[in-house]
C-alpha cells in the first residue's frame, strides 16, 4: 500500500444496541459526510474537529449520525 492509498479517517458508532463498530478507511475529502454500503443499508458519518494517531498517521475522526435502509 502506497502512501496515497493509506487511510485516513476513523469511523467510529453505530445504533444504540449493537456494538460499536471502528473502521479505518481512505476519505478523499475530509470535510464530507461519508455513506458505508453494508448490504441492505448505508451507514452515514460525519467528521467532526477530532484527530488521532494511528502508529505515526493522522486520521480524522469521524461519528455515525444514522443509517438508511436500500428500497427494494
């Protein structure tokens, strides 16, 4: 994996109930909402000021804010 290809966002939540999930992913666009396809749903989650290290990598935080269901 190149250095362009690393992630660079933390996603972290989910719905009340389940555990929560963690998932390191490549956001082209840091200050975009970002959809996660899950099979019969996307996850929805938005950026907030937040920032952590992975090992020596910077990743923005970002919160689930909710979840849409794919009609059928």
């Amino acid at each position: 994996m190149t250095s362009t290809e690393r992630f660079n966002a933390l996603l972290r939540g989910g719905p009340k109930g389940l555990s929560p999930r963690t998932e390191y992913r490549r956001v082209e666009d840091l200050t975009e909402k970002v959809k996660v396809f899950q099979g019969n749903y996307y996850d929805h989650y938005e950026p907030t000021a937040e920032s952590e290290l992975h090992g020596d990598h910077p990743c923005r935080v970002y919160v689930w804010i909710g979840r849409t269901y794919v009609a059928e």
